[in-house]
C-alpha cells in the first residue's frame, strides 16, 4: 500500500507522470481496491472520521486517464 501511495502523490504533484503506465496501473489500483471495499477515502476515528487524502487524490487522478 506504501508503495502505492507513493506513487499517487508523485503524480499529484506532477502531473506529467499521469502518462507514464506504472503511475495509471497504481491510480486503476486504488480504484479497484476502492471498489472491492478493501480501501477507503475516510474512515471512521472515534467520533470523527479521517480523510485518506492520497487516496482521495487518486480518485481526483482517475478522471484524466480516462479515455
């Protein structure tokens, strides 16, 4: 997951890397993850809830690698 994470918040901060396979096999990833409920944007912390923001980020990033 580490790995993962890395990744997207290379490519949030460049978004040149948006065409590089490894930086859109690691977004469709997240998604997937997300969609398999094995990953979550937030998450429930006691009485709040706290934002996975790299993974927020790679939903964000989901969108222009559409094609």
């Amino acid at each position: 997951m580490n790995e993962l994470q890395s990744i997207i918040e290379q490519a949030w901060e460049n978004r040149a890397l948006l065409q590089d396979t490894k930086t859109t096999d690691a977004i469709r990833a997240v998604i997937e993850l997300l969609d398999a409920g094995k990953l979550r944007v937030a998450e429930p912390k006691g009485d709040s809830w706290q934002v996975n923001e790299w993974v927020k980020k790679a939903v964000v990033l989901y969108f222009p690698i559409q094609k």
